[in-house]
C-alpha cells in the first residue's frame, strides 16, 4: 500500500523560484511513490483577503503554476479545498474536540497578538475567528483524506502537529482509530535557497526571482545578485557564494562540479558565472514559462482540472464523513 502525502497550496501570489525548488518540485518527487493529493486551500485565503477578484484570479494562477512545474493530474489527486465541502462538515466536528487554549498556542496567532502589543493595540486587533482556528480548518483538510505524509515549510510543521492532538483526542474518546495521524514532512533540500541578496528568498524581504520572469527579466535579476568583491583573477570560495547556491538548484551534478572547479581555480569573474547561472536557469525555466503561459490562455482548462479532481475528492471524502457521522452519532 503506497503511503498518502497531501498539502494544501495557499493562492498568495506567483510563485518565485524559491517555492518552485522547496515546495512544488518537492511535492512533485514524492508523489512519484506516494498516492498524492494536493489541493489549493482557498478558503484558507479568505481570512486575510477580502478581493473576490484577487481570490479568483489567484487560484488560477497558482493552480497554472504546479501544473506548468509538472503536476499531472491524473497521478495526483488536485482540487480546490472548496470544491469538497465535506471539510467544513469535518471542521465542525473537529471544533468540539479543539481545546481553546490549543488554539491560543499556535505560533502565528501569538505573533498577531506580540505585534499588536508593541504597537500599542488591542491584542486580538485585525485577527478574525478564521484566523485564530486556521488550524483546525488545516487538520480538516488534513484528517478527512487518510493523510500519511504532510510535506510543509517548517513554519507548518506545528499545524500538523496540532492535527495529531485533535485526531487523538477523537479517536480516545470513541475509542476509534477512525482519524489517521498524519506526520509533517521536511523538504528533502534542507538549503533553503538564498534570495539576489543573499539572506533566504522570500517574498517579505524583496529578494525574490519570480519563475515566471521573461529570458530578459531573468537575466537582469541574475545579474543583479549580491557578490562580494573579489577580482577576476582571484579563486573563489562556492560554499560561500550565492551564485554558486542558486546554481546547486538547477544544474546536474556534472555541471556542478564543473563550476565548483573554476571557482577554486581562480580566472572567472562573477560575470561569468552570473552567466552560467543564468544558463541553466533559463534552460530550466522556460518550458515551465511557456506551459504556463498557454495555461493562463485556457482559464476553461484550469477550471476542469480542478472541477474533476474536486469530484474525485469528494467521493473520498463523504464516505470519510459517513463513517464519522455514525461513530459521533449523527446519521
Ligand atoms: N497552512 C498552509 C500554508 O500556509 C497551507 C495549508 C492549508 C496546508 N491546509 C493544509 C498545508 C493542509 C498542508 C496540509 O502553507
């Protein structure tokens, strides 16, 4: 029996290289040897954007974006949270086993609350209920498909965790083991990339190098990556540089360490091996661009994608709400 893995993907933005290396290509890898269902958690996205058009359009995009990285949706099961509305019956159920004080100890919740305080706010200014039961919502679309694997950024790894407890106190209570626990797992790249500033790519700092940039944009931002000042002739230190980490991500073994040679040799500027970089990357990059621009032209095509998925899914789903229903005693 093959294990099952399954994420959800918030509808926040274009990706940039950095979720393409850490969580798309990731997730993609272990659906090869796991039954995979990945879905887009949109409902997720209301708490903190009230745009319908940004919520749509949003959607679209990132589903575009893991299918043009290489999704096949007839390898892995690929659907919009909302299109299962199985979940939001599980939440409910979930809730009454979902101590407050839990809730209060989520990570991101007591950011809000630290932020508020230093700027002198109420502490639970601007967090809505959506927000401060995320979690719960999360160990729904979790529990309810049977979930072996959850591959997440570490910043999640605690949602998953309180999945575990609330699974837990379910199955204690009836005595059951109806709710499967499921286990975070780590990116197998444990370097995060580094952004064109050298500090972790991330959209927050400004650094980023969107997947979908054009040859030229690609170009101009690869130039644009922080080096330090060592002259042409000088050898070079790959451990230390960004340029060299950026590559690790895209090229193969040989071209690595054929990099890695030149560098220890001294005699190539960092023009070059900006030029390198910029090589594989955009070798790499465009039949992801070009897919992804011929998704964008068929919105039609995203929408059927994700409707079929989102009724498989739901097949799952209700006979996992079913059997809940009976063991809770409401059928
Ligand atoms: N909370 C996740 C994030 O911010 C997205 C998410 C929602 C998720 N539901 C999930 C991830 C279920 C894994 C499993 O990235």
């Amino acid at each position: 029996m093959k294990k099952i893995s399954l994420t959800g993907i918030k509808p926040t933005g274009i990706p940039h290289i950095g979720n393409y290396i850490g969580a798309i290509k990731p997730a993609l890898q272990l659906s090869e040897s796991c039954e995979s269902r990945y879905f887009i958690a949109d409902y997720h996205a209301l708490n903190s954007c009230k745009n319908p058009d940004e919520i749509r359009s949003m959607t679209r995009e990132i589903a575009a974006a893991w299918l043009a990285g290489g999704l096949d949706p007839d390898q892995v099961l690929f659907y919009k949270q909302s299109g299962v509305p199985e979940t939001f019956e599980l939440l409910t159920i979930l809730l009454a086993f979902t101590p407050k004080g839990l809730m209060n100890r989520a990570h991101a919740y007591k950011a809000m609350l630290q932020s508020n305080q230093s700027a002198g706010k109420d502490p639970d200014d601007g967090v809505n209920m959506g927000l401060f039961t995320y979690p719960v919502l999360m160990a729904a679309d979790i529990l309810l498909f049977d979930t072996d694997l959850v591959p997440v950024g570490n910043d999640q790894f605690q949602h998953v965790e309180m999945a575990v407890d609330i699974a837990e106190s379910f199955n204690f209570i009836y005595q059951t083991d109806a709710l499967k626990l499921p286990e975070a797992i780590a990116q197998p790249h444990t370097k995060t990339l580094l952004g064109l500033d050298g500090r972790k790519m991330s959209k927050s700092y400004g650094n980023t190098i969107p997947i979908f940039s054009s040859e030229k944009e690609l170009r101009k931002l690869v130039m644009k990556i922080v080096t330090n000042s060592q002259g042409i002739e000088e050898p070079k230190d790959p451990d230390t540089c960004n340029v060299f980490s950026i590559y690790q991500a895209f090229a193969s073994p040989d071209q690595i360490e054929a990099l890695r040679q030149r560098y220890l040799a001294g005699g190539m500027g960092w023009g070059h091996a900006k030029q390198e970089l910029f090589e594989v990357m955009n070798e790499a990059l465009t039949p992801i661009r070009n897919r992804y621009q011929e998704l964008m032209q068929d919105p039609g095509y995203i929408d059927r994608v994700l409707a079929e998925g989102s009724h498989k899914a739901r097949e799952i789903a209700s006979a996992k709400i079913s059997q809940l229903r009976q063991i809770v005693g409401i059928d």
